[in-house]
C-alpha cells in the first residue's frame, strides 16, 4: 500500500519554491504527452493554420519554449508574465526571447494595432477567459485574427475534472475570478493532483488546502474545456463582440484549434 510520501507532498505544508517546482513538473508532464502523442501532428496543423492566417506583425503570447510556427516575412512580438528564470523552471527547450506581457489584458498594447493575436496554451489559465479574449480582439485591426490554441481536457490531466460550464465563464468575467477560484482550486486538489500521480486528500484537509494555494496564487488550470465546450463560449463573445470564428479544429492530437476575425 503507497504512502502518502510516495507521492506528491501536501501542496499546502510547501514552501513557495516547492509550489514552484511543482508548476515546473506540471508543465514537463504536459511536454513529454505531446510528445508521446505524434508533436510533428500538432505541428502540421499549427503551420497550416499560420500559412493561412497569419500575415502582417502581432503578437504571440506565453510562446516559451514551443512558439507558433509561422510564415516568412510576418514579425511577431513575443510577451508573457514571467521572466526568462521563471520560464527556465517551467519548460525544457529553447524559449524565445519574450517581453513582459499581461495576457489577462495585454496593457500597454494599443487598439487596433496588430494583425494577429496568437495563444496557444493560455487561456485556462487565465481566471477571466472571456475578459481575455475581448482584449486580444481589442488590439486587432478589422479584419486580424486572434489564434486561440486550448488543450483538450480529455487529453491532459484535466481529463477527471468536470467541464467548466458558459455560465463559469459568464460569472468570471463580472468579478474577475474571485467567485470561482476556490471552486478551480478544489478541482485541482480532488482531480489533477491525483492524475499526476498524487493519492486522495482526506476531506477535512480539503479546505486548508485550497487556502494554501490561494495564497501562493499557484499555477493552475483555472478553466477546462472539451472542443464543444469552448465553442459555446466564442458563440458568446461572437453575440457581444465584432468577431466571428473562421476556423475550429477540434482534436489535433491534446488540443483544439480555434481562428477568430475581427469584423470591425
């Protein structure tokens, strides 16, 4: 019978740099899966999708150390919230050379400014998606496209987790977050932390827990999405926003594909 000390430590009894290293083994995990699940496949339809619908200058945001690929002569601005030490924990690879960006509001970067908007492996992070993604379609000229690239959650350790609903996402955007983030938190104690090879948390530690990780605002995956899932949530933006959506490629390999055009 394991114990409990075969496994993950309590999230909670961790210091940050532990939290941390754990954000870094989260990530490497999500790394070897598309590895083991054919890369050159994800890779193919990432290039197709560049190639035809990617021209002109933007952005990309949080490429790391696995940037879209993309068509000669575009220029492309690399952003993320973390520094180059901070990103070093969290990726194997080469990483790109990034600025700092704010992908939650891309502050700083002015309307209608760019052709494209790309960012793959983002957005479930982010505690307000459909804030997000009013912003991204913000900076975009008529007629830019936002590429929103979301991992699948049957494919990635999310698969145990409950699908976060449009109603989920609808609430985040009135308060940011902060009435979902216990909930997101919860899951990742009772689901994720079990799919990354932790045992059960007893019940009456739950909750200690999730305090632990508000407080060390840990790296997780605040939203998960199947293809049909994250549809519905454009089909809403698409009603409130200038947008609609060109491209959905559902299943490449662990993730979804989603082309979205600024219409004015």
């Amino acid at each position: 019978m394991p114990t409990r000390k075969d496994h993950f430590p309590d999230y909670w009894r961790q210091s940050s740099l532990d939290l941390a290293a754990l954000v870094a083994q989260m990530h490497r995990q999500r790394e070897r899966w598309l590895a083991e699940k054919l890369e050159a496949e994800a890779q193919s339809a990432r290039r197709a999708i560049a190639h035809s619908f990617i021209s002109g200058s933007g952005i990309e945001i949080g490429a790391a150390s696995r940037p879209f690929p993309l068509p000669a002569g575009v220029s492309c601005f690399y952003g993320d919230v973390n520094d180059h030490d901070a990103l070093r924990t969290r990726c194997e690879g080469e990483l790109v050379a990034a600025g700092e960006l704010n992908a939650q509001t891309l502050e700083g970067v002015t309307d209608a400014s760019l052709d494209f908007v790309i960012a793959a492996h983002v957005i479930e992070h982010l505690e307000n998606p459909l804030g997000a993604l009013r912003h991204w379609l913000r900076v975009l000229q008529p007629g830019g496209r936002a590429i929103v690239v979301v991992p699948d959650k049957r494919h990635t350790f999310d698969r145990s987790r409950p699908e976060t609903p449009l109603s989920h996402v609808i609430s985040d955007e009135k308060d940011g977050g902060d009435g979902t983030r216990r909930q997101a938190y919860e899951e990742h104690i009772r689901f994720v932390h079990v799919e990354l090879g932790g045992i059960p948390i007893p019940e009456n530690e739950i909750a200690s827990g999730i305090d632990r990780l508000i407080s060390a605002r840990f790296d997780t995956h605040f939203h998960a999405w199947t293809a049909s899932g994250f549809r519905l949530v454009l089909n809403y933006l698409c009603g409130s926003s200038p947008c609609r959506v060109l491209v959905d490629l559902p299943e490449v390999v662990n993730e979804n594909i989603f082309v979205i055009e600024r219409r004015r």
